[in-house]
C-alpha cells in the first residue's frame, strides 16, 4: 500500500500529477479513512507506470482513457486504436522532414550569402 507521495515517488511523477489522473478519470481516488491518509494499492502503481509509458509512445491523456477502457476488450480494438496513432505519427514525420529539408535550405543560402543586411532566413518568412 502506498501514501499518495509515495505512489509518486515509487511512479517517478508529482504528486500533483497523481491528482491531475484522477481528476481526469484515469486513476481511481481510494476512500479516505476516518483517520489517516488514503491508501493506493499495487495496481495504482502499475495504472500510473502505464500512463506515464503509453505518454512516451506519443499517445495523448484522451487516447490513454481510450487504451485504458479498451484493456478489457480484444486486441483488435487495441490494435486499431494504435494503428491511427502510427498514422498520426507518420503524417508528423513527414511534416518534420519536410520542415528539417527547408531548414537545411535556408541555412546553406545564409551560409552562401556575400550580405550581412540581407538574410534569407528573414526574407523567406515575410509575407
């Protein structure tokens, strides 16, 4: 059993983020005793190393709620839902390759530039 700093500590967050999950929905607030402090069980710990890891694979609080619901269901539904997030992901890469390609662009014009008034990073951003 742990006290809501130490399932925080014990789950590498604040204990602040504890309480943003559950009043998000994500993480249940056990009943406070008469006396003394509310007790988080094993699987508190486990929920929150689940959010925190399913946050590093770029999935959002909502889609979290989402993979949380579906963890009763069958793989498929699990499995769609992470085949949109790699659609999203994918069409985010894209984007930065895209973005990562113009940048290169333009740091090789500055670099080629004889003027010191005239950038071309400035002048590609007017409008």
């Amino acid at each position: 059993m742990y006290t809501i700093s130490k399932l925080a500590t014990e789950a590498s967050v604040g204990v602040e983020t504890i309480r943003f999950y559950e009043r998000k929905g994500l993480l249940e607030q056990p009943i406070k005793p008469m006396q003394g402090y509310r007790q988080y069980t094993a699987d508190a710990l486990s929920r929150v190393l689940f959010i925190k890891r399913a946050q590093s694979l770029g999935f959002t609080l909502a889609e979290i709620s989402s993979l949380l619901v579906l963890s009763a269901s069958n793989c498929d539904d699990v499995q769609q839902l992470a085949e949109q997030k790699l659609v999203v992901i994918e069409d985010k890469l894209r984007d930065l390759l895209h973005l990562q390609e113009s940048l290169i662009s333009l740091v090789s014009d500055c670099k080629k530039n004889p003027s010191d008034k005239d950038c071309p990073i400035m002048q590609s951003l007017q409008p």
